[in-house]
C-alpha cells in the first residue's frame, strides 16, 4: 500500500489520532459516528456486482483484501470531516468478520447486505460514482510519489506571462462553476483552489476580522458555487486584488497557508493533522486531467481561477522568494 502522506482531501491521515486514543475494544455499531445513530437497517440499493467493482477500487494494493489503513485513506477522501480514525476503527472491526486484520470480498458484501449503518451507506453512495472512483485512483498514484517541496514561486508566478487576466476570468462559465460543486468528492488541490478563492471574496462580503480565515468546510465552498453573484466578484479582479493589497495580514497568511509547507510540532504530530500539500501548477493541473479530462471546461476553469489565485497575491508572492 503507497505511504500514507497525503489524501485527497483536507482532513484527518490515518494515524493522526491514535496516539491520544486507547486501543479500542468491539465497538457497537450504533455508535460508529456521533451523528449517527440508526434505528433500522438502512436499505442498500446497489447490487452485488457493484459493491465488487467498489471493493476492488478501495483494495489499494490489490492484494485481495482491504485492511484497516486502506479503509481509512478511502473514507477520509469521501469523507474527511465524518470519518476520524476512531470511527473507521470502529468500521473495520464490524467488517472484519474473522478478526484476522483483513476484510475478504465476501466479508465486505455479508456487512453491507446485513448490518450497515446510514453514515457507511453515504460514503458507499459517494463512493460508487465515477467521480469519487477517479478521485481515489488519483489520490493512489499521487501518494507513491516523492513528497513535493515549497513550490518554486517565480515559475508559478510565469504563468502569468501574456495573460489577460480579466479576459481569462471573462471565460468562465457559471455552470462550469455549478458542476464542480455537484461533485459528491474531489482531489484535494481542486479542493484547496476553492478553499482560497473562498478567502479572497471575503472582504467584498463586508467581513472585516481574522475570524473567517479558517478554510471552510466544503458546504461552505458549495454555496459559494451556487451563488449566482460568486462569479461577477471573481471578474473583477482589480477590486478583489486591491481590497487584499489592503490587507496585508490577510495576504500573508494566504500565502503562508496556500504556497508554502507548514511546520508540525513533532510533539503534537500525532494529535495533530498532516500540513496540507502547497498549491501548484502541475499537481493541480495533473487533478484536474484526472477529474475531467484536459479538454473539458471544468478543468479549465480550475486552472483559470489558479492565476487568479496567483494575480492577486501577486506582491505578496514576490516578497516571500
């Protein structure tokens, strides 16, 4: 199985916890998840063959089983904000039919038909669509790779050699937009690309505290997506790049947070979250042609909104090299 560096998405990394928790005893399955407490069996609506398809796609090292690390690297990128290491502990002790440390195939179908739970069901529906399979995919090959550096600031900032910028923002398209923000699960750099243009539209909704700097969760970015006004504030990319040259403390700290390798105390490694992976072009660029396909519009509405990215933090860049 590749390393557990990074996942698609912000959020707990197997092992993040387990040195604060005590080695679980057999969990009920009632409580696998804080908000989830079923009373009935919930009813699963794919069919067998499905479920094989799925159990091949979460069986990372293809060896024939899932174990306990595989479960928890899939569910924390369906995921992150449900599903801490203690809850998929929880899960693998119920799949785990023979106690031998591997769940087989036909484990993995006797749970979901027989026991189930509603939170297992959710990340099962997301987890059966071609978007969260081609998230994972990527996210497997993405591990195996050598652990990227800082990004080297003045080639990204090259690609905004010859750009227009506001023609470039006057090419995207609202649904393009709306799309991405029906997708049950995505890879982590697209993730990250909202997350900072979510920040970078704050000042013009009036917030003026440090309070609202914190990513948000994804339902946060969703109704940015959908909101119709979302798209005219990015256009005007001279008032948003001025309102963050007004806020200096604002830029830095997206700088800080987006382009470069934040530091973890090592004492506080294991109760804490891996640092997220730096913003780039050529990973992003690889998730998005993984996600989308590098001629769809999507795609290049992501790597659009990256140079607006780029533009606006443009100074600040600078004077971080």
């Amino acid at each position: 199985m590749p390393p557990s560096r990074r996942g698609a998405q912000s959020g707990p990394r197997p092992g993040s916890r387990r040195g604060s928790d005590p080695p679980p005893d057999k969990y009920s399955l009632d409580n696998l998840s804080p908000n989830d407490t079923p009373r009935e069996k919930p009813e699963v609506k794919i069919t067998k063959q499905e479920i094989k398809r799925l159990f091949g796609t979460w069986d990372l090292n293809k060896n024939g089983t899932i174990e306990s690390l595989e479960l928890a690297s899939v569910f924390q990128i369906l995921q992150p904000q449900r599903w801490t290491d203690r809850a998929v502990t929880r899960l693998f002790q119920g799949m785990d039919l023979d106690d031998d440390g591997h769940v087989s195939c036909d484990e993995f179908i006797e749970w979901i038909f027989d026991t189930g739970t509603e939170s297992f069901k959710g990340a099962l529906e997301i987890g059966v669509t071609s978007p969260a399979a081609r998230t994972i995919r990527w996210s497997v090959a993405d591990e195996a790779l050598t652990p990227p550096g800082a990004p080297d600031i003045l080639a990204e900032l090259k690609l905004l050699e010859g750009v227009d910028i506001v023609d470039e923002m006057k090419s995207i398209g609202y649904f393009d937009l709306v799309k991405i923000g029906r997708l049950p699960v995505v890879p982590d750099p697209i993730r990250r690309v909202f997350e900072a243009v979510y920040l970078m539209l704050l000042p013009s909704t009036g917030i003026t505290g440090a309070n609202g700097l914190s990513p948000p969760e994804w339902d946060g970015i969703l109704e940015l997506l959908k909101d119709s006004t979302t798209l005219e504030k990015i256009k005007d990319v001279n008032a948003r790049k001025a309102e963050f040259q007004a806020r200096p403390i604002w830029a830095g700290y997206a700088v800080r947070t987006y382009f470069t390798i934040q530091e973890v105390d090592p004492d506080l490694y294991l109760l804490e979250t891996e640092p997220a992976i730096p913003l780039g072009c050529e990973r992003l660029t690889s998730a998005c042609n993984a996600q989308f396909g590098p001629d769809d519009s999507k795609a290049h509405a992501v790597l659009k909104l990256y140079k607006w990215i780029l533009y606006i933090l443009e100074s600040e860049l600078l004077n971080s090299v």
